[in-house]
C-alpha cells in the first residue's frame, strides 16, 4: 500500500484515495470540497508552522560545529524526549477510539521497544557481506526494518530504540544511568513531554489525531536530516567510532509514519462526530510544545546551559 500523501506548491490536496471513494459513490463532490478546505487550512496551520519550516537549531547542528559539551547536552536531552515518548504512546493506545487505532499505535510503540518490522511476506534478511559500520549506517537487517508490521516480528533488546540512542551516548563518555530520566531533563525538555501525554495520548480523539497528524508531519519534515548530517561530519572529524543508526534509522522511517496519518485523517474526518476545531487545537498546541524543546536547547546553547 503507497502512504505516500499527494502535495503541490500550494499545499496538501485531495489524494487518490479520496478520488477513489468519490468514484465508488461513497463521498459527494460536496464533501471532498469541505475536505481540500480544510487540507488547506492545515497546510497553512500546522505544516507551515516555523518549527516544521525554520528550526534554527537543527539547522545550526547540521553545520557539525557542535562542541563536546554541547553534544552530550543535547544527546541527554534528546534522551529523555525519546523515553518519556513511550509514555505518551502507551497513552495514545489506552485511549484509542477504536481497534483500528489501537493497532496503528501499538506498530509504533512496539517497534520502539524492540520488535523488527517485517513484510509478511518476507523473513528478516541476512546481515552476510555487510561491515559493522555500513550496520550502522544502514541498518543492521537481523535488527531493524523501515518497512512491514510488528505483526509476527521478531522482539530483540538491542532492537530497542533508546538501546541504539544509548549506543550514541556511550560514545560520548555517558552511561545508561546518565540518560533518558526526568531528572535529566531541562524544564523545556520536561514542558514538550508532558504535553506529548496531554495531547498525543489525549483521551478526546479529535485533540489526539491533530497532535499525532502534527508530530509525524513535523518528524517527516527535515530535521532528522539535518541531525544526521551534523553527526556525520562529527563521525568524520572527531567520533571515527559514534554509532548513528538511531538517527539513520528515524530518517529513513519517518515518511512512512506520517502517511499513515494522512490516512487516518481521511478515515475519521468523514465521520459526523469529527471536530475540526478540536484536530486544529491538537496540533498547534503539540508544535507549540515542540517548539519549545528545540528552542529550549538553542537557548541552552547560547547561554551555555548545560547538564
């Protein structure tokens, strides 16, 4: 199935899908109007909000300037986004409106914590003939996929997301006990989880689709790449031994994840009880938070505030 959303200059428009079930007599030409409108007013909401368009530290970092200190500080923090993250996606599944949802979340949290991705089809492929760095670089195939459900996967420990982010951090002379806690947390890194679990694990389904359509568009939108290149430069220069395949992983993936919002979008709006109001809110309020994160870090940056 191709999760791929259709987007012009202009912005978000009608995808195939939708032309599809216009087609069938499932939608009226009303409908699919009041929905291009309103794919519109996300576009210019959400998708063009400055932390999605002009993240200045990710831009900054993507540079390769990153002191030692600065690297550790921000691999800390970024430590305990990615742990308390579990939280707010368990509390995203609890509160699923419906099985279908609850399967799509538990994809997610699953995989976070170790369970490969396959194709159904296919078994997991051999690591034969690859080196360790080129493991890292593109994933070792015994422990990651991009592609395929956690259904019938295999569950490994070291296929766990933050065991690949503590491989980061052991590089840079931190050990597991000095990462992904609250306690590590500056008060910005602390402000965008909780607003994670308050928005994205939301009870109300209209506020949790539109923090959940937000967050995977802004993590779909550049700025794992511009943290894999500032990294690369690192691994290049300074860290010949820095394990990246947290980041590499998460670049190539993230296209995936907000497609499958879109769909979900599509799904739900039609739906006499969705809240146009109530997604908007979800999704502004989450890349409030979001914000606040990375412009907490740039601040710490330029104050030289570091834990």
């Amino acid at each position: 199935m191709n999760y791929t959303i259709t987007k012009s200059p202009e912005g978000l428009t009608i995808s195939s899908r939708i032309q599809e079930r216009l087609q069938r007599g499932e939608l009226v030409q009303a409908q699919v109007d009041e929905f291009a409108e309103f794919l519109t007013q996300v576009d210019r909401q959400l998708l063009h909000h400055p932390i999605i368009t002009d993240n200045v530290y990710t831009r900054w970092f993507s540079e390769g300037q990153i002191s030692d200190t600065e690297l550790r500080h921000f691999i800390k923090q970024f430590s305990v986004f990615s742990n308390q993250f579990l939280i707010a996606a368990l509390q995203k599944i609890i509160n699923a409106p419906n099985l279908q949802q609850s399967r799509a979340g538990r994809e997610i949290l699953l995989n976070e914590l170790g369970v490969i991705y396959r194709k159904p089809e296919q078994a997991i492929a051999p690591s034969t003939g690859l080196s360790e760095d080129e493991k890292d670089r593109q994933g070792d195939p015994e422990l990651v996929s991009t592609e395929g459900t956690v259904d019938g996967g295999i569950c490994r420990f070291r296929a766990a997301h933050f065991e690949w982010l503590a491989d980061v951090a052991n590089g840079l002379g931190l050990d597991f006990g000095e990462i992904g806690k609250r306690q590590h947390g500056r008060p910005t890194t602390l402000h965008f989880c909780d607003e994670l679990i308050r928005l994205y694990g939301s009870a109300d389904p209209a506020i949790a689709e539109g923090a959940s359509f937000a967050v995977e568009n802004w993590a779909a939108a550049g700025f794992w790449q511009e943290l894999e290149d500032g990294l690369g430069i690192l691994k290049q220069t300074r860290y010949p031994h820095l394990r990246l395949a947290f980041f590499t992983w998460h670049n190539r993936v993230e296209g995936q994840h907000a497609g499958h919002t879109l769909e979900e979008l599509e799904e739900v709006y039609f739906h006499p009880d969705f809240d146009r109001e109530k997604f908007m809110q979800g999704g502004r309020e989450i890349l409030e938070a979001i914000a606040v994160f990375w412009n907490g870090l740039e601040r710490d940056r330029l104050e030289h505030v570091y834990l």
